[in-house]
C-alpha cells in the first residue's frame, strides 16, 4: 500500500502518515533516453534514430523501438526490482518523446510519448516501487555531453530563454499527468546540468519550482547540483519540498583509476569526495540524494583478470554503500539494465540484438567512441595525446575550460572521437540491421527481456544488502583529514576525482 505522496519534512522524506521513507533503488537508463554504451550504438541518440529511419525506414523503425521499449522493462523487471529490497526506481526521459523541435510547446502525437512511461510507473506500482520522473536531456542540451543527447560541445539550454520556456512547459505537462499519483516520488526536473556561470541554474530553479507548483503543489522536486550534479556555487537557500542531489562516481571504480585495495585512506578519500558534494544540504539540513554513482566492470571476453578486477570494484561499491548507510541518504545506483558494462542486469552475448552488434562494439573500444568506461587504446593515444601537449604548450588555459575536470584531453577526445567520428560511423551502426522483417526486430527487441538478460550477480547482492535502513534519523559527522577544494566530478568526466 502507498503511504500517499510523499514529503520533505526537515532532513527527511515522509509518507502522508509521517512515518519517513528512504529510497534506494537504480535507474531505467537508455530506455527513453538512450546512451551509447548502455545500449550499444555510435554518437548521440537523435543521431541514432536518424541513420536507423534512414535504413530500415520510419515504419519498421517505429516498430523496433516500440518493441524496445516494452520489453526494456516488463513485470518480471519490476518483480525482481522489488525481490531486491529496493523501492525507488528513477526514470529517464529525453524531452524529444514528448516535444518536436520543429513544433514547439506541443505535445507529440498527442501525447503518445507517455505511454510507455505511464506503463512502467504502474508495474512499478504495482510491486511498490517509487518512481523520479527525470528530464535527462532538455533542448539545447543543458550539459556537453551524450547523455544529454547534445550533438554539440556546448550546452546552449543556459543561453536561450526560449529552450528554458520550452522545459518549463514541458514540466508543466509532465506534472499534469502525474499530480495525483502517490508512486510518483517526484520530479527531478534536470539530469547533471553544467551552466558554465553557475547562478543560472538556482535562478531556473526558481522558476520552474513555482510553475510546477502550480499545477502540482504537493509532489517532491528533486533538484541535481551544477556541473554533473556536483557543486553549489550561488545556492544560497532551499525551496520547499525540495531534496537536493549529488552524484557520487569513485575513479577506482573505472579502468584508468587505481585498483581499490580496501585501504583506510581510500576510504577515507571515499567518505571526504562525499561529504565534500554534500556540504550545501548538510548546511541547510535538507534531505540528501545520491542520484548517480556505481563502477564499471570489466568484461570476460576482454579482461583476463576481471575476475579480480570486478572483486575489487564489488567492494568499492560496497564501501561506497557503507558510506551512505552511515549518513542514511538516499540513492540510486547507475544503472538497471546495458549490454555489459554496469548494469544490474546486462545482455547475453548470445543474443540476436548482442550477435549484431558485436564486431561495432570492438571497433568503439578501438577507437574510443564511447566515453564511458572507455578502454585504453594505443592507436588513440598516440594520436590524441601529441596533439593534446600541441594545445596544452600553445594555448595553457585549454586545461583549464569548464568542465573544470575534463581538462584538454578529455575535450579533445569528446570532439573529435565521441563527436566527429561518432557521427561519421551512425549509419555504418544501422547498416547491420538493414534487409531485417519484423520478426528479426522484434527478436533483437526481445534480447533486452529480463528472461533473455543475465544478472550480476556480486552487484545485485551488494544492493540488497544495504537496500533498507534501519534507523532513518541521520546525525552528521566531518571525516577527519583534510578536505581539500578539489575539482567537480560526474558522469561527463574522465577525471572522476574530487579529493
């Protein structure tokens, strides 16, 4: 039974009966926002279902991706979500299922884009499962990245007024539609934004708290930090039934960062990242949550110590969970469902969708088409890193350029191979499904059914463990050491460290 919507009250989330609710959970990522290495393909996602209309047509396209999204989430997702011990799952969304460029402020086919969305928040429902609604890619791209769908180096959302009135619309629609359902959680109206001048974004915050307010006074907003969700710069009050988010990824975690060995001080180093991104809500004694954070694994087809690779990373994460036990915060791990890098469930090799696209995904790892998790690969760093000592000598501020973290060689990268060559390769992608009927759609689709994937099975376990809290009430402690300023870390980074 739902307890009714649920509420801010001090530093905790309550039912309509007071009682306080933690949500811990994952995210449905790549399903009605796609990313590249959660599901596969070269580039952006708008560049994605472009070169795949251009190949198999808008009517067998149409097709497919109905499938997907179907079978990308079904009850026996759901189900074994729930067996978990887990009770929040959030869910994102890119605004182009919803709102066409060239037909603004209007709701595409009217409306249709919902549909897939209001059948997973009733299974989750259904198991007593919380749903976020998260809007993970705004026009304009409120970020530089590919999770924001952004085919650019530069998030325009933060530099025209007419793509913030779009997403305030948008939200306007969004909150229509769910106002009254007590599984909703909330909305967390914009996923790791980057406004390069930081007091836009509490000023947008502003705004759209009092136009979502007006259709829906009653469900939580909650609202990502600046630069990937990691800093608080011109936040200087809360808004009211607000929980404040920070994203929490460990460079250990990743396979250019050093092993975890279970030290103290990498723990230590741990707890300081932490509390460091959490400062503005412990000041302001609001409720905290983790909306992103988890390790990649290494592959067995790749690694030939994965075994002791995904070991260590199993027990990073699991440091990470002791961390947030002990602050008592909520989270959502990223992610529920890929074709192998970090999901709670991945694909099985033998798959139709997996048996496609095998001999791409090795030619993205070669060519580090994906910046997520990317591998190292001589052929790219001995071309990328002379030119990055190039820039770095003629033009020193280049390491400088926000996003701080990224510096000059994760730019680089990001325009000329996750950009450039991305897109170049789109079509090459979709040709591996040209002359495909239906049937063969629709078994690719299938490949993504809970009943065809395979489960990770030391991730899934360190979830359950820690997916309940027992005492709610949390009393905040510094680490001791020292702080340190450090630089932002999140999602769009290679320099995942803070501290």
């Amino acid at each position: 039974m739902s307890t009714g919507i649920l509420k801010v009250h001090g530093d905790k989330v309550v039912g309509e009966d007071g009682k306080p609710i933690v949500l811990r959970g994952s995210a449905l990522g790549g399903w009605m926002n796609m990313e590249n290495f959660i599901t596969g393909y070269p580039g952006q996602e708008s560049q994605h279902h472009a070169s795949m209309i251009k190949v198999l047509g808008k009517e067998k396209h149409d097709f497919f991706f109905d499938k997907f999204y179907e079978y990308f989430f079904t009850d026996a997702d759901a189900e074994f979500f729930a067996s978990k011990g887990l009770n929040c799952l959030r869910l994102p969304m890119n605004y182009r299922h919803f709102e066409d460029d060239m037909d603004p402020r209007v709701l595409k086919d009217g409306g249709a884009g919902f549909k897939h969305v209001d059948r997973v928040v009733d299974l989750c429902a259904k198991h007593g499962i919380y749903t976020i609604l998260d809007l993970h890619a705004l026009p304009g791209g409120q970020n530089p990245d590919w999770h924001s769908d952004n085919v650019t180096n530069h998030a325009a959302f933060w530099d025209h007024k007419d793509h913030q009135d779009r997403v305030v619309w948008l939200w306007r629609e969004i909150a229509k539609r769910y106002k009254g359902n007590p599984w909703v959680a909330g909305y967390n109206p914009i996923n790791e934004p980057c406004d390069p001048e930081h007091y836009r974004l509490p000023a947008f915050y502003d705004r759209i708290e009092k136009e979502i307010r007006d259709i829906d006074p009653h469900h939580i907003l909650w609202l990502d930090g600046n630069t990937f969700a990691m800093e608080w710069k011109f936040f200087d009050h809360t808004l009211p039934n607000s929980v404040y988010a920070l994203h929490d990824y460990a460079m250990m975690g990743f396979p250019k960062g050093d092993r975890f060995t279970g030290s103290d001080e990498q723990k230590r180093k741990l707890e300081r990242q932490f509390v460091r991104k959490c400062e503005f809500m412990n000041e302001h004694k609001t409720p905290i949550w983790n909306g992103e954070f988890g390790p990649v694994y290494a592959n067995p087809l790749l690694d030939a110590d994965h075994e002791e690779v995904n070991a260590a990373r199993y027990n990073l994460l699991d440091a990470q969970l002791d961390i947030y036990d002990k602050y008592k915060i909520h989270w959502s791990i990223w992610l529920y469902k890929d074709v192998g890098v970090q999901g709670m469930l991945h694909l099985d090799p033998e798959s139709l969708w997996m048996k496609t696209i095998a001999p791409f995904l090795e030619k993205k790892r070669a060519l580090q088409l994906d910046a997520w998790g990317r591998y190292p690969s001589k052929q790219v760093e001995d071309v990328i890193n002379p030119l990055v000592d190039w820039i770095d000598k003629n033009a020193p501020t280049s390491a400088d350029q926000y996003p701080t973290p990224w510096a000059t060689e994760r730019q680089i990268t990001r325009l000329i191979n996750q950009l450039w060559m991305a897109r170049c390769l789109s079509d090459e992608f979709a040709e591996l499904f040209r002359g495909m009927g239906e049937a063969e759609l629709e078994e690719c689709a299938r490949s993504f059914h809970f009943d065809r994937c395979l489960q990770r099975e030391g991730l899934n376990k360190a979830l359950e463990a820690h997916a309940e809290v027992a005492d709610v009430g949390r009393e905040w402690e510094r680490p001791t050491g020292e702080m340190g300023g450090g630089q932002a870390n999140g999602k769009g980074t290679e320099k995942l460290e803070s501290d």
